[in-house]
C-alpha cells in the first residue's frame, strides 16, 4: 500500500480508525454467498458440501465463506443457485424498500449481484430494468440474469441520459451503484490503486452527478432512489449527495434501515446519520449508502408495452415440449416474459429468450432451461446420476445415453444445468461454451 494521497486521505477522515483500518490490508478480504431463494435453500448448499459459515449482517440470505477461488466451478453456480460477492455489497438493495409491483430501474447494474437481488425482491412481479451503458459489462451482466431464472426484467445497454427521454417519471424504484474510484476493492485488484488520485476522483464525482439526475427525471413523485458507492472519499459520498439535494430540495434523505456498519460523515448540513457507511472493520470490503425519496412530480414519458405474438413455428416446438405459454417474437427471437416496456433501441434481453427462428426450425436457447417456471413443465428430461456424468456434461462433451430424441433438459440433483439433443444412441451437448469447466468442484 504506497499511495500516499489515498493513506493520508483515510488518515483524515478516521483518524482514531487509521491503524486499524490500514491493519486490514493485510488480511484475506472479506467474501460472501448470496442465495438465490427462487432455486435454493441454505440447507440444500449445506448438503452439496458447500462450506457456508455465518450469515452476514448485511443481507438475510447471504453468508460469509473461506475461499470462493473454487465456488465459481461449481454445478450449482451455473444453475443459478447462487451469487458471489463482496458482502457489504448486498446491503445497498435492502434500503429501497422493494414492494410486489414495483417498477425498478438498476441503472449501472453489471456484473449484476444487486440487479439479481432485487428480482428476488420482486418475486416474480413488477419488472426490472437493468441497464449498463459498457458493452462488454453487459454481457458478464446478461450471463448473471439469465441464470437467475426471473422472467420480468428488461436488459439494455444504453446511457442514462438516453433512457430518460423513453421513460421519465417512471419508476418507484430506482438504484445508482455508481461508477467510483473503487478504494474498497483495492485488495482485490491491487493495481487499481495507482489510479487513485484526486483528479479521478473529481471526475467520478461530476459522473455521479450527471446520473444522479438522471435518476432523478426517472423517478415518480413519492418513489425512493438509492445511490451507493464502494468507495470510501467524501467527495464521492457525502458531498456527491450533498449538491444533488441542494439541486433537488424536493428530494428527501430517508433512513436506509441499515443497522450494519456505521452513519455516514459529517458534511454541512446534510443529515449525514441517514447515510450508512461500511469500512473494513465492519465484516465487508466497504460501501457508502443513501435513501431518497422524492416529493414532486416529474412528467412522465407514456411507456408502450409489447403485445403477445404467434408465429406456427414456436407453437409447433412448444407443443411437442409441453410448454403452455404465451410469448412475443422479436427480430426471429421468441421471449418469454410477464409485460414489459417496449423500446426502440438499446434493448439487449427482453425477459427469458426462448430461442431463435432458423428457416422452418426453431432453436432453443440455454436461458430457456434457466427459467424454473418454464424448465418444470419442460417434458424431456435427463437426470445426471453420476461424478463421470456430470463433469462430462460440464466439459461440452457429449454423452452416451439412449432412448432420447430431440432435446432434452439436463439435471444435477433436481436443478437445471441446461440442454441437450439426442439422436436415440447420444445425447449432442448444448450447454454454451462460456459455461462449461473443465474442473468441476
């Protein structure tokens, strides 16, 4: 740890905490694993052999871990059982106050740990739209939705600014895990910490401000913005916050309902004890949070919802697997999902990609099998019942298993890893190859 503008700056701000705080540096970080309630259980990861200690104060369905190196080959990460992260991390969705029906909006959302949390939130209803502006982000951000098997979410790649002037004044919920200098994951990528320095953080700041504002316009009158970083500056906490209300005088500072970690600093005349504040010392990595509500009105963009489509290649496929849906056809692609915004550009996912249209054939797709309210009605299905089987089926390779035609689900334990196609003799592997492992835990 040799930067000196960053020491000197944690020196200031918890004087009385500096040893301890740079005491942290040298030890393992903290890790945490969320559970995906939709597929899973804490006793179920518990019989899998799946080392799972105490839960964290931060979040009612996360659990701090030893090493995590391995967890990742895991069957069960593929199936979506659950997600890894820095613990303090999974607090930030528990401050918006998530209700059945709630339009949210995840505005810088990838990899994806707080947008999956809050489709458990939602359980199923409302809808989320999850948005990250990098592309190459937003496929890690896609790879982690679909295998949370929600079907109500929207995913794009767009800016901020862009996405105001399709929806303002939409959302009950909106969520800015904003883009910041990252001192909080320093341990994780040591080399970051070269580029701590004031300018990047300025620039931060101003960055934090335009989505802010943005999140603003979004926001219906009474819905609750949450802004949070993994930093821990003044600058991009506190006093990011700070301007924006003094911007916005009809945007209220609420309590976070967070007992973990600690009341953000003082600054001015913020009500900075509303702000929650987590620093090594407090069981997470570190993350800044506030709660906003707003109390005037924005005028709001009307919204077109996508209709319900058929097309006799879909329906004939669908038939043939059991599957009583309806569905809408975009661009050859078939979706599933409850109703969801319709936009122009941007859209990336609309919900649970069925498959696509090819000639006279539909093809299925993996997020199809990721989706327990369509995979349990799916009427092919093979059960892998052996170590050899399963690390075959997690290598792409294919396997020999007779009596099968056409696809198949593949199983391990009762939970879905994705697909497969039989010829009568041999099962063709169809798990993607992004997801496949070599050394299966």
């Amino acid at each position: 740890m040799d930067n000196r503008y960053f020491l000197n700056e944690i020196k200031s701000l918890f004087p009385e905490e500096y040893e301890s705080f740079t005491g942290t540096f040298s030890v393992p970080m903290h890790k945490s694993l969320r559970i995906n309630t939709l597929k899973t259980t804490e006793e179920e990861l518990i019989s899998e052999g799946i080392e799972i200690k105490d839960l964290t104060p931060f979040d009612k369905n996360t659990y701090y871990i030893g090493n995590d190196e391995r967890l990742g080959n895991h069957p069960f990460h593929n199936a979506g059982l659950y997600y890894l992260q820095e613990p303090s991390a999974s607090m930030v969705v528990n401050a918006m106050g998530i209700e059945n029906g709630n339009r949210v909006i995840d505005l810088c959302a990838a990899p994806g740990g707080k947008s999956t949390q809050i489709l458990n939130r939602l359980a199923g209803t409302g809808f989320l739209w999850s948005n990250e502006i990098n592309w190459k982000r937003c496929q890690i951000l896609l790879s982690n939705l679909e295998r949370w098997g929600y079907s109500n979410y929207l995913l794009t790649c767009l800016s901020t600014r862009d996405i105001v002037k399709m929806a303002a004044g939409n959302f009950d919920r909106v969520l800015i895990d904003a883009p910041c200098s990252g001192a909080s994951m320093f341990k994780k990528y040591p080399e970051s910490i070269n580029d701590y320095n004031e300018a990047n953080i300025l620039a931060c700041h101003r960055r934090q401000l335009d989505i802010l504002e943005n999140g603003y316009q979004l926001l219906k009158k009474d819905g609750i913005m949450v802004y949070s970083t993994c930093t821990y500056n003044l600058i991009e906490n506190e006093m990011t916050v700070y301007e924006f209300i003094q911007n916005h005088p009809d945007m209220i500072l609420e309590n976070t309902g967070i007992q973990a970690g600690r009341i953000g600093l003082p600054y001015k005349d913020l009500k900075s004890d509303l702000c929650r504040r987590v620093l090594p010392m407090d069981g997470g990595e570190g993350h800044f949070v506030c709660r906003m509500r707003k109390t005037e009105s924005t005028a709001e963009k009307r919204l077109n919802y996508i209709s319900c489509s058929r097309n006799s290649t879909v329906d004939e496929f669908l038939r043939q697997y059991g599957l009583d849906i309806r569905y809408f056809v975009k661009n050859n692609e078939a979706y599933y999902s409850q109703q969801l915004p319709e936009i122009k550009n941007g859209a990336v996912r609309y919900g649970v990609l069925l498959g696509n249209i090819e000639k006279n054939r539909f093809e299925p797709h993996h997020n199809l099998f990721m989706c327990p309210e369509l995979a349990e009605h799916f009427n092919q299905k093979d059960e892998i019942n052996s170590r050899d089987e399963l690390e075959k089926y997690m290598r792409g390779e294919s396997m020999s298993v007779s009596g099968i035609r056409g696809f198949t689900e593949m199983s391990y334990h009762n939970h879905v890893l994705g697909f497969a196609k039989g010829d009568g003799k041999q099962l063709k592997n169809r798990l993607p190859k992004g997801l496949r492992i070599n050394s299966v835990l």
